[in-house]
C-alpha cells in the first residue's frame, strides 16, 4: 500500500467545489423515489416531465441535507436511456461536480485530454441561467460541470416543485456525498487514474494492491484520486488475479462494464443513522463477531460504545490524522451491482484501509450464496 499525505502543492486544473448532485438513470422513477424516501430518507425536492413541458422522460429530484439525488427515466423504448438500462439496469450516469465556470473547466479538460460527453450550455428561465457542461470517464459514467449562482429557482430551468404524499419512515441524518468509488476493468485503473490527474489536475492519494485487499480466491487493487481542495474523492478499482471469480469480476459482468460501484454518503451520527436505516428496512453486509474481538487494540480509544458498534455491525478504522466509522448496504438492485457505504469521519482522511478485509470476505460470503464466487 502507498499513502499520500494530505500536503499538496498547486491548484487545480480548475475550481472544483464539490460534489453537486448524482443521476442515476431507473427503470420506474417514481417507485425508485419512494424506496430512496422511504428507506433512506430522502424528501421531494423537484421534478420535470410532460407536466412541464419534456415529453420523452421523467426526473425526479430528492434531497437530504446537502445530497441531492435525480432519478431519470425513459419515457420509450427507443429512447437512448433504455438502451443504458437494458446495459446496466438502475445505475449512476452522472456525477456531477460543482465549478464556478462550466465553460472553462470544459474547455481546460477538453485541452488536457478530457473526452467531451456534451458541449457546454445555458438553460434559462425567468429566474435566471444554469450552466453545463458534459465530460466523459470510465464506461458510459460522465461528469457533469455545473454553475447555479445565476440561478434563483429551484433547481433548474423546466423543474418545477416535487409535491408527494408523506412516507412513514425513519430520519437517517445523511449529510453529503463523502466520494464516490467506480469498478474499471482489468489494466484499466492506471489509465483511468491518470486522466483524471491529467485532465482534471487532480492527484492520487492512495493506492493498494493484491497484497493489501485479498482472500484465498480473489483480489483487487484501488487507487484513490481526488480534487487538491479534498472536495472530490473518487476511488478506483479494478480486479487482481485470483483462484475464482473476484467482486469486481462479478460487477463487470452483471453492470456489462465498468460503472459506479458505490456511493459514500457521510453522517454526522452513524449509529443513529444505521439503526434508522435498518429500521426503513435496509440491507447490510454482516459482519462477523470476531470482528470485535480485538477492536479495540487495533483503533484506540474512541467515543462510541463497542457494544453498539458491535450491535449495529459497523466497522472501525484510524489513520494518522484521527478515525472513521463506516458500513455497507448489500446491493440495492436485484443485479449484484450498485450500493451504499454510510460513513462517519472523526478525523480520519482514509477509506477504511484496515476494514478492506473484513469487507471483501463478508462480499464473497454474499457472492457464494448467489452461486458467483
């Protein structure tokens, strides 16, 4: 495993300011909505659709404190987005970035060897312009760059307000998007990382390989890229030669290539959070009792009671600069493809590094029960 401190030199390619939003492209954005309400706490935010005028799909956008979320579908079978979901079923398409100047940033990538996914351009209305631009990365994922501060509506020109019936449920207090983790194929990850260090300007802060993240039968290797402002982390992972079929394996074959394996989403009480999320009725991967046998050797002292942790199953990881908490949903489509990670950072920069284990082997004991290991 090679580590990079949190010391960096330079600015960006252009101003990255964060996460702005995620797309995912579904079957049924209305019953997409009320799972990612009822389950995770998400509320209506806005939505566009032959109400308002678009007449070939549906968006539906929820948010949660600073994560917003748009599910997106299709409205014909000839539509491209069909063609999308036939490939890879309900998915992230878009991680869309926050920048000050969409045209520049398109422009900067383009010029250091960005891959263009759509020109850039102004949507308006009455209450002012949003600002887009489209760039291509791994598989048929893109980023969105996109500028709000002219725009005093509600999301964006042709949304109007998203008014839904209540759904009983659980608060889960999820506050942001933490970084979001892409599967690429076999030798793809180095190339993959250094586009978005060349074209985007962003830097590696981490990587591991087979030695760090295996089992007797399989293996990956990740490298973690982020923005230098730490705004933007997207980790990447591609398969390790192993004796069976690896997780990766087995997301590259059932997405039908490379895409979003997971969403890193930040709470500021990760025990309130997951026994709510439990409560709505969401999944986890289990995690074994003897995960917590030694605990506390291994991370120090901290502020949560074990017992609950141990409860709950969440996890426990330090690094220099202080600790995190984390847990993983099982895959929230019937394909063994996308899921969730919840997350709590005290301090931590990392991503769990001395979890990965125990992570990888409760996936492949989820991988041997669908018969895919």
């Amino acid at each position: 495993m090679a580590f990079m401190t949190k010391a960096w030199q330079g600015q960006e390619a252009f101003a990255v300011e964060g996460f702005d939003h995620l797309e995912f492209y579904v079957g049924n954005a209305k019953q997409a909505a009320h799972y990612y309400r009822a389950a995770f706490g998400f509320e209506p935010y806005a939505y566009c659709g032959p109400e308002t005028g678009v007449r070939d799909y549906v968006s539906y956008v929820l948010r949660q404190n600073r994560v917003f979320v748009v599910l997106t579908t299709p409205l014909s079978s000839n539509h491209r987005i069909s063609a999308w979901l036939a490939s890879h079923g309900d998915s992230v398409h878009d991680i869309a970035l926050a920048v000050k100047d969409p045209r520049a940033a398109f422009a900067e990538c383009l010029r250091r060897g960005g891959q263009e996914a759509y020109a850039p351009r102004e949507l308006r209305d009455e209450n002012g312009t949003v600002t887009v631009a489209g760039i291509r990365t791994y598989g048929e994922t893109i980023h969105t760059f996109i500028d709000r501060s002219g725009y005093r509506g509600l999301w964006a020109p042709g949304f109007v307000e998203l008014r839904l019936p209540p759904v009983p449920r659980q608060e889960t207090g999820l506050v942001a998007i933490d970084h979001v983790v892409g599967n690429v194929e076999v030798g793809a990850m180095d190339r993959w990382a250094g586009y978005y260090r060349s074209a985007f300007g962003f830097m590696t802060f981490v990587e591991f390989d087979e030695n760090d993240i295996s089992t007797r039968y399989s293996a990956l290797k990740s490298k973690v890229v982020r923005s230098k402002n730490w705004r933007v982390k997207m980790p990447l992972n591609e398969p390790a030669r192993g004796l069976r079929k690896s997780q990766i394996e087995e997301y590259l074959e059932f997405n039908e290539g490379p895409g979003v394996q997971h969403v890193a989403l930040l709470s500021s009480d990760i025990v309130k959070t997951i026994g709510a999320l439990r409560a709505n009725g969401v999944e986890f991967l289990p995690v074994p009792d003897a995960y917590y046998e030694d605990l506390a050797r291994r991370v120090g002292a901290i502020d949560e009671d074990l017992a609950l942790l141990q409860r709950h199953g969440i996890l426990v990881d330090r690094d220099e600069e202080g600790y995190l908490l984390q847990l993983f949903t099982k895959p929230v489509e019937d394909r063994p493809t996308f899921f969730f990670e919840i997350i709590q950072r005290k301090g931590a920069l990392g991503f769990g590094q001395g979890n990965f284990q125990a992570l990888f082997e409760s996936i492949e004991r989820e991988q041997a029960r669908r018969g895919n290991l």
